[in-house]
C-alpha cells in the first residue's frame, strides 16, 4: 500500500511540475507554445 501512495504521489508531482512547465512556457515562449499545441493536434488526429 505505501509502494503504491509513494507512485501516486510521484505522478501527482510529476504532473504538477508539467502544468507549472506549460504556464512558463505559454508566457515566456509562446511561439514554443504554439508548436507544442499543433503537435499535440497533430497526434489527436485533428
């Protein structure tokens, strides 16, 4: 049980420092930001 909170956690974490990485990025590099959302459209098959 304490193996598989420690994982979440570890996923929680991880996805928090990514959200905060996209808010950076989308104020200090929107150009970066444009190309990593048509990526991201591109792979959804949009």
């Amino acid at each position: 049980m304490i193996n598989k909170f420690s994982l979440w956690q570890w996923v929680f974490y991880s996805f928090t420092l990514f959200v905060l990485l996209v808010i950076f990025s989308a104020y200090f590099a929107p150009d970066m930001m444009v190309a990593i959302t048509t990526q991201v459209w591109a792979l959804c098959g949009w």
